[in-house]
C-alpha cells in the first residue's frame, strides 16, 4: 500500500487531502464527503477523495475525471489549494462568526416528513384505485 494512503473505515484516504475539497476549495466540514473512484480506472476500489457535494455530483456524472481528482489531490497535498470562490468565503465568515447556523439534523427532519408524506399519499392513491376497480366489477356484474 502506499505510504501517502491511509485506510480509515475500510476506505483508502490521502494523508493532508482530508479537510477540504480538493477541487474547489471549500472546507465546510457538512458540505464535504467522500467520493469513492470510478471503476476501470487500475485504482483500489476502496480509493476515496474528499470532495463537496457539487464536485462530487460533476465526478459522478462525469464531467471531473479521475485523473484530474489525482492531479488536484496532489496539488492540495503539497499546499497549492484552489483559491475559494467569493461566495464561499462570505458563508465561511458568517460561518466562524457564527452569523449562519448549519441544522443538518433540521433537514433530516424535514427529509423525514416529505418522505412520509409521500407515503401516505401513494397508499391513499393505492387505496383509490382499488376501491374504484372494485366499484366498476360491480358495476359490471349488475
């Protein structure tokens, strides 16, 4: 194994890659996560960048390749970071100044009930049609 990788949970991390996107910068903690490497390409499966959620999505839909996440990586790892965009470093200040208040569990909520909304009304729909086959087999048999 390579000495600059590390494995944490089952998962092959860059040693000083961790605290940021390595693609554009942003280093708040709940926007970050772990891309695992697309298949095909002679890395580890378990081979992992951090990246937000935007880097992360364009890797996935591939439109950031993983030779560019390898160049990027290095380049963070050796102190040469993307300079973060405007917006960015204002939501980092409101951040620290702790103007702006980050509620993943919040929003885990709110997921929460959207989902169970969305159940009640699928099986209120089920229950729906049922009842009217159900109404035109009688209708039928009269």
């Amino acid at each position: 194994m390579n000495a600059l990788l590390t494995l944490t949970c089952g998962q092959l991390r860059r040693r000083g890659a961790q605290d940021g996107c390595i693609t554009c910068g942003l280093t708040i903690v709940s926007a970050l996560t772990w891309a695992h490497v697309h298949p095909g390409q002679g890395e580890d499966a378990r081979r992992v960048f951090r990246l937000c959620w935007t880097c992360h999505r364009l890797y996935d839909h591939g439109l950031v390749e993983t030779h560019e996440l390898l160049v990027a990586e290095e380049a963070w790892c050796v102190g040469s970071r993307p300079e973060p965009a405007p917006w960015f470093r204002l939501l980092a200040a409101e951040m620290n100044a702790r103007q702006r208040i980050v509620r993943t569990e919040l929003q885990h909520k709110v997921a929460a009930v959207r989902a169970g909304l969305t159940i009640r009304r699928r099986n209120a729909a089920l229950k729906a049609a049922a009842t009217r086959r159900r109404n035109v087999a009688a209708a039928a048999e009269l």
